[in-house]
C-alpha cells in the first residue's frame, strides 16, 4: 500500500514540475492541463488512503465477529461433549435416624473483666442487663420437636457510692501511652 502512495506522490510531482516548465515556457493552456492532472492525482492519493481505512475496519470487524462465532462454536462443542454431572454421580440414599438429640445446655459467657487502670473516670458505667437461663429439668424432646428456652432479666446490680466516683489511678498522659502501647502491641508493632 505504501508504495502505491510512493507512485502517486511522484505522479503528483511530476506534473506540477510539467505545469511549471510550461508556465516557465507562456504555454498556459498546457500548464492548466497538468494542473488539472496533478489535482487528479491527489484526489486519487485521498481516494485510496480512505478506502484503505475503511476496509481495513472492515476487515477489523469481520475478523471480530469470526472470532466470536469461532468461540460460540467452540463453547457449544464442549458442551455436548462433557458428560452430565447429573449422570456422573450415582444416587444417594438418605437414611434419618430417629434417635431423640441430646440436650444442650447452654453456658453463660464469662463477663470481660477490665483492669481499673485502663477506666476512663470520666465516663460513667451504665450496667447492661444480664439475662439467664432459669434452671428447669430439660424433658427428652422428640426427634422433630426444638427445644423452648427463655430468657428472663437477671437483677440489676447493687451501685454503691464507692463505685458512683471511681478515682484515677492513671494521669492523662499514662493513660494515653498506655493505649498507644496497647494499638502497636495489636498491630504486632510492640
């Protein structure tokens, strides 16, 4: 392609030097003529270089769509050539045994215990309600039947006056190293 271009870039050139020599030479009408010819040389250097473009995004989107069907085909060959996954695995017989479940007694979590020195006195411990779990004789529930627990508030607990104003054990500046040690520790800086 590029030398076609090469061949009509020279073609263009060579009648604008005829079209001078014979302005050069008061032969007008002659130099109009290999004007005319050199204009048409370059509205055939257009022509070609836009079809050029042109078929070539053509071939661009054929070639796309060949290969889009070439992967359809493909995909829809492995498809029937795979086997089942139904036809794969043999049945499965599923036998339930009717045996009563064990009864499950649940445990109450153990209380996070917080050491007095990390406590902001600032702050004021509002207690959060603690439930339990009455205790009841737990009767042997049939297979198909779930067991009933019920939850009932505990008591709330007893606030004295000692426990209303807590005093710091720790300055500001304590507390502050001590949660910052407390943060690299956790991110495995310490």
């Amino acid at each position: 392609m590029s030398g076609d271009k090469v061949k009509r870039v020279r073609a263009v050139r060579k009648w604008l030097e005829k079209a001078e020599s014979c302005y050069s030479s008061h032969k007008e009408v002659t130099g109009e003529i290999n004007l005319i010819m050199a204009q048409a040389e370059m509205e055939r250097l257009k022509e070609t270089r836009r079809n050029g473009k042109g078929r070539k995004r053509a071939l661009q989107i054929v070639a796309l769509f060949a290969a889009f069907g070439v992967f359809l085909g493909l995909n829809a060959i492995w498809q029937a050539l795979e086997p089942s996954k139904e036809s794969m695995t043999p049945p499965v017989q599923v036998v339930q045994e009717k045996e009563p479940a064990p009864a499950v007694k649940k445990e109450e979590p153990e209380p996070l215990s917080v050491p007095s020195e990390i406590v902001d006195p600032g702050i004021s411990a509002q207690p959060e309600p603690v439930y339990t779990v009455p205790e009841q004789p737990v009767p042997q529930p049939a297979a198909t039947q779930p067991a009933v627990v019920t939850l009932q508030p505990a008591a709330p607990p007893v606030r004295t006056a000692a426990a209303a104003a807590p005093k710091p054990a720790l300055s500001d500046k304590e507390i502050q190293s001590v949660v910052g040690e407390a943060g690299r520790a956790l991110r495995g800086q310490g």
